[in-house]
C-alpha cells in the first residue's frame, strides 16, 4: 500500500447510522456497503466490530470514538426523554425531566 504500518482495534459499533452521523459530524466522507464503511483512512467492519487504520491515525479514531458514544448517549436521552448537558468532551450529566 503506502507504507504506512496499519493496525486494526476492536470498534462496537452496532449500529451503522449512529456511525455515519459520527463520520458526518466530524467531517469524513465514506463509501459503504452491506457490513462495512470506509473513508480514506479508515475501513470499518461492523460484522466483527473492528476498525483497520493507518498507526498514525489513531489519535483520529479515538475522535471517531467519542463522537460515536456522544450521539449514542443523546439518542437515549432523547428516547427517555431525558436532559442532557454535556460536561466535557467524554461526559455527560442526564437527568429525568
């Protein structure tokens, strides 16, 4: 390939459309077919919860990560009808209203 060592890190990733809006939000353009997504420098595979990178990125996935867990937990909230406030980059405060 580029000669970039690739490393591949378990990624729980169930549900493919709260990973295509992380990719959005962040800024990723990506192809997809049945179990896996892929952007330039990233293939994710949502049938064995894995994502294949390029080492150097990885700073990038944890990113991807985040942004993952933050529509996650909102989606919940908005199902349970829960506020939520954001305290940082990784918490959340939800409460019942």
């Amino acid at each position: 390939a580029d000669g970039a060592n690739y490393m591949s890190v378990e990624f729980k990733a169930k549900h493919k459309e709260v990973l295509k809006k992380a990719l959005k939000n962040l800024g990723y353009k990506f192809t997809e077919n049945e179990n896996v997504l892929a952007t330039s420098n990233f293939t994710f595979d949502l049938a064995n919860q894995k994502v294949e990178f390029p080492s150097y990125m990885s700073k990038e996935i944890n990113n991807i990560k985040q942004e993952y867990s933050a529509i996650a937990v909102q989606a919940i909230a908005k199902k349970r009808r829960w506020a939520i406030k954001r305290i940082n980059k990784r918490q959340f405060q939800l409460a019942k209203y």
